[in-house]
C-alpha cells in the first residue's frame, strides 16, 4: 500500500488522501447482471469510513465501481479503504474533509475528480445530529447542523454536476431520514436538514433530468450506526425495533441494496423521489 500522501489545502482546509487498489488475485470488477453493474464508474460517498456510508461504498466497490470516500478521521479512512477494496480490483481513495468548511468541500470535489478522474456517482452521507427542543436551539448548533447536513450537500453537487452533465450521465442520492418525513423529539434542526434534502432532491431531479442525470434521496429508519447507538439508551434502541415490522434494527450493509438499485441502470427512471428504508416502521401507525 503507498504510504499516505499530504496536499497543501486551500484557505483553512485540512486535508490528506491515500489510494489503493487490489492485487492480482483480486476479484473481477463486474457483477453477472448488467442492470446493477458499475464498471467503469467512479463514486464519492462522503462520511465513508464507518456505518451506512461504508456500506454503501463497499457494496458500489463490489459492483465494479472506483470509490473515493471522505471523513474527519484519518486513521478511520485508512481501515476502511482496506475493507472497502479488499479482494476486489477496484480503486478506493480517501481524503479528509471536514463538511462543515465550505473550502474542504470544494477541494473534495476537485481531488476526487483529480484522483478518479471523473465522478458518475455521488453519495451525500455526511451528517450529524444533536438533539435540541425548539427553544433550547443555540445558533451555534443551528448553523454547523445546517451547514453540514444541508449547505454541504448542495455545494458538492453543485460541484461534480458540471462534469456529469458534459457526460450526459450521472447518478445523486443524498441520504435523508425517515426523520425527514415524519418527526421526534428534540430533532428539530435534524428533521429540518433531512426534509430540506428531499426538497432539494425533487427541484435537482427537475433542473438534471434532460441530462441524463438522476437524483434521489434514501430515507433509512432504525439502521445500527454509531450515532443512533450514541444518543439513544437501550430502551429506545427496543422502542424502534418493535416499531419495524421485522422486529430488528438493520445492519449498514441493508441500505447498500436500495442505493446499488439507485446508483446503476437498474434505477435509471427513478428520480426527484424520496425512498423510505426501514423494515416497515413507517406503516405501523397505531
């Protein structure tokens, strides 16, 4: 593996990236369907060292794709990139960028273009949440969930957008929540960004569609990541998954299905829509 690389970042953005790729008893790059292979494509998950946007990223690796995934944590992005391409014959490469520096997105965008050379694929998972009621909201938290979980995922759109347009393909999923449609206590700055990104999906999915490009969001529900195992205590953990109609929370690798079905041709008339992911919890109603 080539040791780690470091770029002078512009303005005040920390940045550091590193590549790999398999050897040459890696696995073949294509899946037997061509409906959901990616060879040939490039994809960019950001918040892709751990939990959903792992997932995602290893699962784009195993349909053929090239995958750049980006972080806060360092040490985090080198174990995954491992994971990610391990046994398959694919590029992973991975950058620091912190999302709530609007120059850290922007130079994410051009070194992913830079390293991959181009982006067919985009996953906007970067996001954070903390927990607030309306009238406990500090400005400070306001503006960082806002600016993360929101600004974040129109600027890098807005940047890779050019390229995929002069390609006349590309594919945008931004991980919303099933928080973006329905509510919960204290997540009131969270349930603002997660529906805002379902607006802004369908008004994207509008401008991009004569261009071949899609544009969707993925609303998972109760998924076993670090942050829902952070803020929720066991009783709640319980709470959700007896809401679902699997009776379970869902393991990462479950969304990594419905976003393969988004990114590949497999979801080429699926557009401007917003995909509820999670075991059924939305229906139980009473």
């Amino acid at each position: 593996m080539p040791a780690q690389k470091k770029i002078r970042p512009p303005c005040n953005a920390s940045r550091a990236f590193h590549s790999r790729r398999a050897g040459a008893h890696a696995k073949p790059r294509s899946m037997s369907s061509p409906l959901f292979n990616l060879s040939g494509k490039s994809a960019l998950v950001t918040g892709g060292s751990k939990g959903l946007g792992k997932a995602m990223a290893r699962g784009f690796a195993e349909a053929g794709a090239d995958v750049f995934i980006s972080s806060r944590n360092a040490e985090e992005l080198t174990a995954a990139a491992a994971e990610i391409g391990a046994g398959l014959n694919v590029k992973v490469e991975w950058m620091v960028a912190d999302m709530a520096d609007r120059a850290a997105v922007k130079a994410l965008a051009l070194e992913a273009e830079k390293r991959l050379g181009k982006i067919d694929i985009l996953v906007n998972n970067a996001g954070i949440n903390n927990p607030q009621a309306i009238d406990e909201i500090t400005d400070e938290v306001w503006d960082r969930n806002v600016e993360v979980d929101l600004t974040a995922v129109m600027s890098l759109t807005r940047a890779v957008v050019p390229g995929m347009k002069s390609r006349q393909w590309g594919r945008i999923i931004h991980i919303s929540s099933v928080l973006g449609v329905g509510g919960r206590l204290k997540r009131n700055v969270y349930c603002a960004c997660k529906a805002a990104l379902i607006g802004l999906a369908r008004a994207s999915a509008l401008d991009l569609g004569p261009y071949g490009i899609t544009v969707n969001c993925l609303c998972p529900g109760p998924f076993l990541t670090d942050m829902p195992g952070k803020l929720l205590n066991d009783e709640e953990k319980k709470y959700f998954a007896d809401r679902t109609a699997v009776k379970r929370w869902a393991a990462p690798r479950e969304l990594a299905g419905p976003a393969l079905m988004l990114a590949s041709e497999a979801g080429s008339y699926i557009t401007g829509q917003g995909i509820v992911v999670d075991g059924g919890a939305a229906v139980n109603v009473l």
